[in-house]
C-alpha cells in the first residue's frame, strides 16, 4: 500500500512540474512585485519605474529564452487609489508573447497597514516563427519549408487576445503579503494563416508573495 502511494506521489510531482512554468520568469523579484499583482499600485506611496532583462542559455544558442519587463505605477490620494502600466515581452526559441496592461489600485488604510485591491486589463500579442522551426521529417533541402507534419505552420503567425488580471495586497512598514490572479478569461491568442490555424493558450496562473523587514 504504501508503494502504490509513492508512486501516485511521484506521478503527482511530475505532472505538477511538467505544467509548473508558462508565465515569463525572473530572477529579482524584489523589484518587479507589480509585474505580478496590478493591487500593488500606489503601495510605496512613490512614483515607481523599472526595467528588468533576464536572459537564460547563454553561450548556448542565439535564440533560446529571454525577457524583458517594464513596470510604472504611482499613487492618487485624492481618490485612494494607485494607477500604472506593464509591460512584458517573452521570447521562447520563435515563439513571442507580448504582454501589455493598465493597472488600478483602491486602497484602504487601516490601523494595522494598508490593503488594496487591483485590477488589471490588457492585451497579448502572441507570434510563432514557424519558417525557422525544424521538424525530424521535415524537407528543407529544396529551398522551402516542408515539416511533414500538419500541425506546425510553415511561416510566420500572429495573433491578439484580451487579458484581465486581479490581486490584493497588504503592507506596512514590516511586511507585504499579496495574491493575484492573470489571464482570467482564458485568453487565447488565434494564429491564422491560409490553410492553417493555431490557438496559443494562456492558463490562469495564481501568485503568492510574502516578505518581512
């Protein structure tokens, strides 16, 4: 009995890992908490901006994985709210997911801290290169592209999708602790050339962050 339960554990634990990362991925965290939760807005009560890279596989490959991200985002008081703006832009091998959003933020003080309250709305542009894939059945010898195979596409692909996203975030002077969700409707980028049709999903994704000073 209890083999069979660590297999199924460790079937779990590979599923689970198989499926763990399908959003952009960085390193500092510390100074990109917006790029995850539009209910951080306004939180420092300070006009914030930065600007990450990440590149991974270096000395690898010319085109393997990296990412840029923008954030802005600053207080109202008058309305006891907080405004900005994201941005991302993801680059798989030849596929590219551009993620750009406007973000506002109600916050509430209370006796303990602060606690706001986000929402986010935007857009993903979403391309796949499928003329520099190459597939194991693949003809390329003649000057064109023919993967032999129905599925991937043999030119360039882009498509639109709307994208929501929402959050809540606590914090004072000791400690933040926020949770937030994207792409709330499912958002699905349709790419479309003639003869040819590819959807790219973007799953619901649930963040967690916490810290103390």
């Amino acid at each position: 009995m209890s083999r069979r339960l660590g297999l199924l554990f460790f079937v779990s634990i590979i599923y689970i890992a198989v499926r763990a990362q399908s959003e952009p991925q960085f390193t500092q965290y510390m100074y990109n908490r917006y790029l995850f939760n539009p209910a951080y807005a306004g939180s420092e009560e300070s006009v914030e901006f930065a600007l990450l890279h990440r590149s991974q596989y270096v000395g690898l490959t010319t085109k393997a994985v990296a990412t840029q991200g923008f954030n802005f985002n600053m207080p109202i008081y008058a309305i006891s709210s907080g405004i900005g703006v994201t941005a991302v832009n993801d680059l798989i091998g030849y596929q590219r997911a551009t993620y750009v959003a406007l973000n506002y933020d109600y916050r509430k003080k209370f006796k303990w801290g602060n606690m706001g309250i986000g929402l986010g709305a935007g857009i993903v542009q979403a391309s796949l290169d499928g003329s520099q894939l190459r597939a194991p059945d693949g003809d390329y010898n003649t000057g064109g592209v023919n993967h032999n195979d129905q599925t991937l596409p043999v030119s360039l692909q882009q498509g639109l999708a709307p994208d929501l996203s929402f959050g809540i975030y606590f914090n004072n002077e000791r400690y933040f602790a926020g949770a937030s969700i994207n792409h709330i409707a499912f958002s699905i980028a349709k790419l479309t050339t003639p003869g040819q049709k590819m959807n790219l999903v973007f799953s619901r994704n649930l963040f967690f962050t916490g810290g103390y000073d």
